[in-house]
C-alpha cells in the first residue's frame, strides 16, 4: 500500500479511477473490489487519491490533471508530487514540498497496477547492473538458514565452495566495505556485495558449529564456557574498537555468536554496526536488539553509541548464558554479578573497556 512504501510508486492515472454509483448520495465505490469508499474512515472525495481499506488498491482521483496521465509520489514520505505548485514532469528531478527530498522523475519507473509494482517492489535485485546479475549467477541458492529468507545457502557452480547469501534492508555500505578489504579475524570474510535499489547483497564466508542461542535451547552454560566465549568476544571487538575509525557492531546476542565444532568463537552480523564518531551526542538512527542495546543505543542516554555499547551488550550476554535470562529476572550470583553489574551501568562512563572486562574475567 502507498502508506508503507518508500521507492519510486508510479501509477497510470487512468488505471483504477474512483468512481461513484449514486450522485445523489455522493456515495464512490471501489472500481476492483466494489467496496463502498464513502463510507471508510477518512475517506474525503477531494482528496488526489486514496488506498481502499478494502483490497487496498490506489484509486486516484479522476479530476487530478497531469502532463501526461501519471501520478509522482514521493520516494521519501509518499506525498503526491503532482498536485505541488510548480511541479512539472519536465524537470526530470523533483524535491518533495512536504520533506525536501529530491526525486527522480524517471518515466522507466512507471508502473501499470498495484499488483505490477508489489511484485517488483519485492524483487531483491532490483536495480542491479546486467553484470552484477551474471556475477550473482554464478551462486547457486540452496535453502533458507532456518527460514530466513533473507539469509540463503549458496554454492558457488564453478568452486563447489558453499557461503551464506544475505539481503540487507538495513545497512552501512562502506562498513561492508572496509571488512570485505580488511577482514577481522573470527568473523566472517566478505566475499562478494552487491547493491540494488534498496538492497545490500552480501556474500559471505559460512561459518559451521552452534550459535550460543542454540546452545541455550538446552539450558544455561557452565561458568568456565561463558566465561571463555565472553573473552573471546572481547578480543574480536577489541580488534573493531581499535580501528584507525572505530566500527560499533551494536548487536552482541546470541544469535550472533557461533561456536565451531572444534571450540572456536565467531561474531556475526554487521547490518546495524555502525563508526563511531566521539563528536556524535546521539546516534541518528537507534537500532538493536531490546535487552541487548544499551541505554544510548535505543535514544535513552546522554550519549551516542561507543565501543562500551558493545560492552553493556556483553554484560547482559554473559548473565543470560550463566542464568538463561536477564539481570532484571534473574542476577548471576557470586563475584561474577559484580562484573557483569559494571558492563550494564547505566552510565557509559562507568562501564569496562573490552581491555578491561577482559583482564577482570581471566582473574577470575
């Protein structure tokens, strides 16, 4: 529907125009499934177009007058581009009245229905280049990494090697980047992106074993693992803090930790990772996983993310693999809380440095 949409909505004018049965009553009805229009909520006959709360199709008003028969909206906040004073098709870009955005006015990006653009609007590769599909040919899908569809098997036709497909909705490219030049170790290489209209394609190195989440299906850890994955980990993000510019991954959980057969630990996912910037008073976007994020992470602290983001996710990461749950239902008990109490202190400040939690954890 047009109120959930964010990419290049075009619609010929003349394909589902409102039409009404009964003057008299002024009542419209939905020309694709016959509801009746006037009598939904919010429904205003003066308005350029409306979505019918019924199949939600979008029906555009038949008096709107155009150059050429089809309705702009905007990429960004999905205001009709139309119906604002000086608009002109003419112009090739437009920048939105109501949000400032500028759209391109691309006659290629027009589509026929509603149906026409769900389905290309779907379409992952949309917008990629003729040889970036023939490269991602070359990657033969496998399955779903348990039922994700966003995250596929694949093996490459003429390697026979196997990596993990994944398609990105959110994402910070150079991040990709920088790890696909200079790969960290004990996370997964980047072997290959590709970018589509809003779309990351990332393949990437499969890394075999359990994550710590499946792990925890079977109940909490024994001390002396927790305690070694948790160290483990602060090495990996030591590695990302002391960058020449820092990368925050921002997502410590467990599903994110990966243990091989032969006992090593993997950190995965870097899709809300993000460089910290020690000028930032607060991260533009907050993202994470609930329980996980720390108090600045998600608008609540006094601060942007940081490396001790990273760590407050740690602390509540090393807690839920000792007790199989958080700190607020259930603490770890013994010198360990003490610990664990400093990586989630409200105040980042306060918090260990992974250098830190590292050493007061090998004490122990």
């Amino acid at each position: 529907m047009l109120n959930r949409i964010a990419k290049h909505f075009i619609k010929i004018i003349n394909d589902h125009p409102r039409k009404s049965y009964d003057p008299a009553l002024n009542f419209e009805f939905c020309p694709r499934c016959e509801a009746n229009l006037t009598l939904q909520k919010g429904f205003d006959s003066s308005l350029p177009y409306w979505e019918c709360l019924g199949c939600g199709e979008m029906l555009i008003n038949p008096e709107l007058q155009t150059d050429s028969g089809i309705v702009w909206i905007c990429d960004q906040c999905q205001a009709m581009l139309n119906i604002q004073p000086g608009f002109s098709e003419a112009f090739g870009r437009w920048r939105c009245a109501e949000c400032g955005h500028e759209n391109a006015i691309n006659p290629k990006e027009v589509f026929a229905s509603n149906d026409e653009y769900q389905s290309e609007a779907s379409n992952p590769y949309h917008g990629l280049s003729d040889e970036d599909l023939l490269r991602l040919s070359a990657y033969e899908e496998e399955g779903y990494l348990h039922n994700h569809d966003n995250i596929i098997f694949v093996k490459h036709r003429e390697t026979g090697e196997t990596h993990i497909k994944k398609h990105l909705s959110t994402y910070d490219k150079s991040i990709y980047e920088y790890l696909m030049t200079h790969p960290i170790e004990h996370m997964p290489k980047i072997v290959e992106l590709f970018e589509a209209a809003d779309t990351l394609i990332v393949i990437e190195e499969l890394i075999s074993g359990d994550t710590v989440e499946d792990l925890l299906s079977e109940g909490p850890l024994k001390p002396q693992q927790a305690i070694g994955i948790i160290i483990d980990l602060t090495k990996i993000l030591e590695e990302l803090h002391h960058l020449e510019k820092p990368i925050i991954h921002r997502d410590v959980k467990p599903s994110n930790v990966k243990i091989t057969p032969d006992g090593e630990v993997w950190l995965l996912d870097m899709n809300v990772a993000k460089w910290h910037d020690p000028n930032e008073t607060d991260d533009t976007k907050h993202m994470g996983t609930w329980n996980y994020a720390a108090p600045e992470q998600v608008g609540y602290g006094l601060t942007a993310s940081s490396p001790k983001t990273d760590v407050y996710a740690l602390g509540m990461l090393l807690n839920v693999m000792l007790t199989g749950e958080f700190p607020k239902d259930r603490k770890a008990k013994g010198l360990i809380w003490n610990i664990i109490e400093r990586c989630i202190s409200l105040d980042a400040d306060a918090r260990f440095t992974t250098a830190e939690l590292r050493e007061a954890l090998e004490q122990l």
